[in-house]
C-alpha cells in the first residue's frame, strides 16, 4: 500500500458541493456525470494513477470513485458526509454489474465492510501505512502489524493472482525481462530512491512499494551472500 498525499479536490467538485450545501439533494449518488468525471481524474493524478490499494496501474477507464469509510453508511451519519474528499480514493477496476462478483481482492471485494467503525483496517491515507507492510521477491505481503493483517484479510490483498502480478513486476525489474540479469547492490540500493518518484507523466512505478520492499530484501540477500563468500575464503586461507 502506498501512502496517498491529498492535493486538494478540484475546484468544479468544490463549486458543486458548495452549491448543493444543506439541501436534499446533497448526495454523492446525485453527482452529474461530468462533475464525476472531473473528480475521478483529480483522483487518479492525486495517487500518481496507482490503485490506491492495490498499487496497479490505474486511469479513469479502469477505475472508479471509493469511499474508504463505505458510502452507505456516511450517509446514515450526516448527510453529505458522502462527499468528503478525504474519504474518497482512486481504485481499480472500473465498477461494472458483472464485476462486482467477479473480484476477489481490492475495492470491490471489501465491498461495505467496517467493522468496529475501521479501527482494524489500515487507510492509504495512514501516514505509517508504507511501514506496516512488508513484500518478499515471490511477491508475497507480510503483514507486521494485527492490523495489516486484518487489512490484508479484508482487501484480499494476498490472493494468488495479485501476488502473482506483484512477482513479475518483481522479477522484471531486479532480474530483468529474462531474468537473468539480476542488478548489483549499489544499482538497487539507488532504485530504491528512484522507485519511489514520479514519471515525467506525473504517474508512480507500478507496485513500487512491493518493489522497494523487495529491492530491500535483495540487498540483504547478497550482503549475507557477500559475508559467506568472505567467511569461506578467509577459512580456506587460514587452512594453507
């Protein structure tokens, strides 16, 4: 999960929040389309067109509008709570009738689920929330908080396939595209930096987090690799 930095909501979501103000009508499920899509692209540049759980790639055709604390339930609170920007990510994929049983992690698979008003779950907009996971080379999420794990349950962010994908984004990127070009220590000791930073076009490395997790994990791989080499080498000096 990466942390996501609001920017501010676009100025014709605010003209239209502020116009429907305290009236009836002052319902997210009310949006006109073209409002909508303003704010699903304000989104999607706002997380640098990443799944704001999953970490996939992300635009306004395969995503849409997700409330962290579940819509229906704002709505029982306050009206127009609904709206609140800061409540509101990017996610994949774009919400359709078939698949919103078709998908068994992310968004649409924690569907309204908040238990205990959220205390388990672990928002992208949690400033540790980088922390409180970790990634291995197979791709796979280690939860080091109950909470993650709790997080990870209800975002099924360890289903088979995700963990797959997250493998050989990977794999690709320290071993390269035939995987046999494994980077040095120091090349991935600056990618960890570099992962972390934007394109000209304004968007993240897909997965960049599990990737910078996994660079991590390397560098402690070989330098225990290293330390090995140097301990043989040394006991074979010694035996001459």
């Amino acid at each position: 999960m990466k942390k996501i930095n609001k920017a501010g909501q676009p100025q014709p979501y605010t003209d239209w929040r502020n116009e429907m103000k305290g009236k009836e009508n002052e319902d997210y499920r009310n949006m006109p389309g073209d409002i909508r899509g303003v704010l699903l692209q304000a989104l999607n540049e706002e997380q640098g067109y990443l799944c704001g759980y999953t970490m996939r790639k992300i635009s306004t055709e395969t995503s849409h509008v997700e409330h962290i604390k579940p819509e229906s339930i704002c709505r029982k609170e306050e009206r127009g709570s609904d709206l609140d920007y800061d409540n509101l990510i990017a996610c994949h994929p774009k919400k359709t009738e078939k698949n919103k049983t078709e998908f068994l992690y992310g968004a649409i698979y924690k569907d309204n689920w908040w238990d205990d008003e959220g205390k388990e779950f672990i928002s992208p907009l949690n400033p540790h929330c980088e922390l409180r996971f970790d990634f291995n080379l197979k791709g796979e999420i280690i939860p080091l908080t109950n909470e993650a794990k709790k997080t990870i349950e209800v975002l099924g962010l360890d289903h088979k396939t995700l963990t797959e994908d997250r493998r050989r984004a990977i794999v690709e990127f320290i071993y390269g595209p035939k995987g046999d070009a494994p980077i040095s220590a120091n090349k991935a000791t600056q990618a960890i930096g570099s992962i972390m930073e934007r394109n000209q076009d304004g968007s993240f490395y897909v997965f960049c987090i599990a990737i910078k997790k996994a660079l991590q994990n390397y560098i402690n791989i070989l330098e225990k690799a290293a330390q090995k080499n140097k301990y043989v080498a040394e006991n074979k000096k010694n035996k001459r």
